[in-house]
C-alpha cells in the first residue's frame, strides 16, 4: 500500500469514527472527509499536493471544536492526529527529494 492509499485508510476510519454519532457536527465532519477521500482518489492529487487537501479538514474538525465546544472521543482525536501526520510525511517526503525547495512552514 503506497502512502497516498494509507493516508485515504486513515481518512476512511476517522470517517467512520465520526459516522457512529449522529449529531449534525458529527454528520458535517463526515460530509467534508468524504469530499477530500473523493479528491484524492483521483490520480491527478499527488505528492506536495495532497498535504492542501487533508488540512481543511483538521481545521474544520478544530474549528467546530472550538466553535461549539465539541469533543472528540481519544479514538477520533487519535486517528485524527495519525490522519494529519500521514499527510504531512507525505509533503516532508516530496520537498526532501527537491534539493533547494524548503518543506512547508
């Protein structure tokens, strides 16, 4: 399994984690992981770019945290952290093999 499809697993479960519950914060989460697993998907989303898609979402889960005092069970905080750190050792890895192109900030 290449790390793009390992990054799609890690989605699927936080996915799934939020799917269980059915409150409309809960049923929002789960909308817009859908829609980035269906971008990445595509072939064209590759390397440096696929770090820009996930991160929406972890600001999305954040902001609906912090905008209605929601939170998350340590399993959805756990797969969130592990769905995050996949994307940006995909992004380490593609800036890594360009000499002279700093990683993202």
């Amino acid at each position: 399994m290449d790390q793009k499809q390992a990054l799609i697993a890690k989605m699927l479960k936080l996915q799934h984690l939020f799917e269980k519950q059915q409150d409309e914060i809960s049923k929002a989460i789960v909308v817009k992981i859908k829609q980035v697993v269906d971008r990445l998907a595509k072939k064209r989303i590759q390397g440096a770019n696929i770090e820009p898609e996930v991160h929406p979402v972890s600001i999305f889960i954040r902001d609906q945290m912090w905008d209605h005092d929601y939170q998350l069970t340590d399993e959805q905080r756990d797969a969130l952290f592990d769905m995050e750190e996949a994307a940006q050792e995909i992004a380490k890895k593609f800036f890594i093999s360009f000499p002279g192109i700093s990683g993202p900030l």
